[in-house]
C-alpha cells in the first residue's frame, strides 16, 4: 500500500518532512513513519482496545489516527510545534468524520515532551527519534515514575532507535528488550531500520 492509500483511507493529510536546519539540538525534525513501516511493525505486535498509546512528538498526528482505525484503542499526541498541533487537529475533525465513535478516543496535547503528564492508563509509549537523549531520559524518568505509582504491563516501541537511547534503556532503566522487528529492505543499506520495543512487566 502506498502512502497516498492511507492518507485517503485515514481521511488526513500527514506528509512532508522538516529540514534539520530548522531544529534546535535537542528536538528533531518532522518526519513521520511510512505507513510501510507501521504494517510491518503491526505485522508482529498487537494491540487491544483498551491500550492506551501516547505518540511523543506526534507531529501531524500519523501514528495516532493509524492505530485508532486499526486498533480501536485510545490515543495521544504530545507536540511541542503549534503548527504541526493544529495541523493534528484539523486532520482529527477530518478523521472522525468517518470514525464518529472514536473522537472521544483521540487526544492531542500542544507541549514539551517532557512536560507531558503520564496518565494512569497510559501503557505504550512511541518515538521516532523525536528528540536528544537527554529529553528521553526526562520523559522515560516520567513513565517511570508513573509505574511506580500505578504498576501495569508497559511498552516502549521505538523506530530508527538511537545508540544513545539504547544504552541509556540498557544500562540505567528496568526495560529489557523484547522484540526487534527489522525492515528488510531499508535494513540492507541502514541498520538502524528497525523497531525495538522495551517492556516492564508488572510480574518480574
């Protein structure tokens, strides 16, 4: 399926990528994941009704609108551009014209990441190297926090993951790594092609 397939399907417009000359040091461009890539990593990992995603650096709010159509579960975008935020909820007035009984389902939230509150149900968490290290740290000391007042079974799902943020995950958090889901094509020229997703179980 081509990208233009899910724009239409979606009832959005997600497109475009930001020039890293126009970003600070610490937060990335504007760069949503291809559709191609999310059947592929939803090829392999499932989700249920009742999670609750939180997309961190949402931009135009792709991952969000995604998940909701072919998960039914509750969704949120945290992002610290106001026009890409806008832009997120002008696609959402769109998409729920044709998804009626999810606008109660689908949030977006203007803010710095790490300024994010993590609610109690939050339990998956996205990134697409949204974002410096030093500000995942800031936000993954958030979900950590959150756990540690309301246990749950959580996931960290991260495309194009960083060396930095993979040593940081390793060394210093509770997460252990449970999948890696690689993109085959993109994978031959990069490796850094591919989704890893965290957890911590309640059970451990």
């Amino acid at each position: 399926m081509n990208e233009n397939y899910y724009e239409k399907l979606l009832n959005i417009n997600t497109a475009g990528n930001e020039n890293w000359n126009k970003t600070s040091p610490h937060n990335h461009p504007y760069q949503p994941t291809l559709y191609e890539a999310l059947d592929t990593l939803f090829n392999e990992y499932n989700l249920e009704e009742d999670d609750h995603i939180v997309d961190f650096g949402s931009g135009k709010g792709r991952i969000v609108f995604y998940i909701n159509h072919f998960f039914k579960c509750y969704t949120t975008g945290v992002e610290m551009n106001e026009i890409y935020y806008n832009e997120s909820l002008l696609n959402k007035s769109k998409y729920i014209q044709h998804h009626k009984k999810m606008e109660d389902k689908i949030n977006f939230y203007c803010n710095l990441s790490q300024n994010y509150t993590i609610e109690k149900n939050d339990n998956k968490f996205y990134f697409f190297n949204p974002f410096s290290v030093q500000i995942f740290m800031k936000v993954i000391e958030n979900i950590l926090i959150s756990y540690e007042e309301n246990p749950r079974d959580m996931d960290l799902i991260i495309y194009y993951p960083s060396d930095d943020y993979i040593q940081f995950l390793e060394y210093r958090t509770p997460f252990i790594l449970e999948k890696e889901i690689i993109l085959k094509d993109l994978y031959k020229n990069d490796d850094k092609e591919k989704f890893v997703v965290y957890s911590l179980k309640t059970n451990l």
